[in-house]
C-alpha cells in the first residue's frame, strides 16, 4: 500500500496538469503548504529519531551525535549539488529550456536521486507521518515537473516515461532500505543525510523571497496550516 500511495502521488500531479491546468499561484500555495509541512515533520520526528536513543537489539542504532550532525550538513551539501543539475526543481523551479527537445538527462538522474533518497527513512518510521509529509511534497513537484515536460519540445511518449520512472524512485528507495543490510546497518547516518535533504529543500521553499519582499499573507497562512497539522499529528 505504501508503495502505490508513493507512486500515486506523483501521477496525481501529471493528472491534474494534463486535466486542470492548475494556476501558477496555487501551486506556489501547495508548495508552501508542502515545505511547511515537510520541515516540520523533519524536526519534530526525524532529528528527535537520529539524536535519540537506541532502540533495543540495536546496537550500532548508538551514533555520536557529532557524527549525525556531520551527516546532516552532508545532505544539506549533496542537496545542492543536486540542484546545480536541476535548477530547483525539487523545490518547485526548473529553469531548463524548455524549447528544447532533448532529454534532460541531468534533470531525470539529480530528482531519482533526490526521489530515492525520499523513500529511504520511511522504513525507519513507525508512524506514518513521513510518509504523509513525503506524499503532500510531491505533488507539487510533480504538477511543475509535469507542466515543464508536457509544455516542453519532448514528445509525450518520453515526458510521461520520465514522469512514471519518477514516480518509481522512492518506492525503490523504501524497497532497498528494507530489503539491504547496508541501509539497515547505517539506518541513522543515512536518515541524517535525508535530514539535511529536507532541511535544504522545506526552508528555501518557505523562506524563498516573495516580489519586491512583500509579505505574503496567503503563503504564510499555507504555512502555519501545514505546521499545524504536523504539530497535531505527532
């Protein structure tokens, strides 16, 4: 079931743009709503999970937390060597040609790395918050991965493929992090390079500068709901 909630997730945000059509300002309010979301969730379970004790049978679940905040800026670097390929579209911005009618091979490897890297916690969690948190961020960015692609020079046929492969990746990395004893192993250290992941991509989402540095009473609204039903949920 978690594996087709991941999947569905991102083919919801091609639905809607092929339907829908969604308007440029709802978008940046979901993303809001999502980033918002999303960090929240990092800090109240996710930090809480690396910093903590160990669970019991496991021994090497004893990390020095030095080396976990270690980790932690080590996602937040790798975030945005990923975002070089990119151009942000992890956060909602992608700034290729879109005239263009080549593949975007670096766009396609920089998101299935970023989208694997997604589905690895979720293992870890007993709760199901993150994957929540995981499935409200992702279709916001699937809806401007979808409209960059389908308003693109690509034909169809290989702007859909992208976006179903995509939709695979995080059900890849929740797949790897059960079924390999690497990823069972250093469940702490690689849940803090996700840490510092989410950490890159929520705050520039909440905190990215609106035109002319007005205050946005719609966006900070998206914001404190999605915090809030964050803070409830936990």
């Amino acid at each position: 079931m978690i594996y087709i909630l991941l999947i569905t997730s991102v083919l919801i945000g091609a639905v809607l743009v092929s339907i829908f059509k969604p308007k440029q300002n709802a978008v940046r309010l979901l993303l809001s709503f999502s980033g918002a979301y999303l960090l929240a969730i990092t800090i109240l379970h996710l930090v809480p999970e690396v910093f903590g004790p160990a669970h019991i049978g496991h021994a090497h679940d004893v990390v020095d937390p030095k080396t976990v905040g270690t980790f932690i800026l080590a996602g937040i670097l790798i975030q945005s060597i990923l975002e070089s390929f990119s151009k942000g579209a992890e956060h909602g911005h992608i700034h290729h040609h879109s005239n263009s009618s080549e593949f975007p091979w670096l766009l396609f490897i920089s998101l299935s790395l970023h989208s694997f890297s997604e589905g690895i916690p979720i293992s870890y969690q007993e709760d199901s918050e993150l994957l929540w948190a995981i499935i409200v961020h992702k279709i916001p960015i699937s809806i401007v991965l979808a409209t960059f692609l389908l308003n693109s020079k690509i034909s169809k046929s290989y702007s859909y493929l992208f976006i179903f492969l995509f939709a695979l990746m995080s059900p890849l990395g929740l797949f790897a992090s059960e079924k390999f004893d690497f990823f069972i192993h250093y469940h702490k250290e690689i849940t803090s390079i996700t840490i510092g992941i989410f950490l890159h991509i929520s705050t520039i989402i909440l905190f990215e500068s609106s035109k002319d540095h007005k205050f946005n009473y719609s966006k900070f609204i998206a914001i404190l709901v999605g915090m809030g039903i964050a803070f409830i949920g936990s």
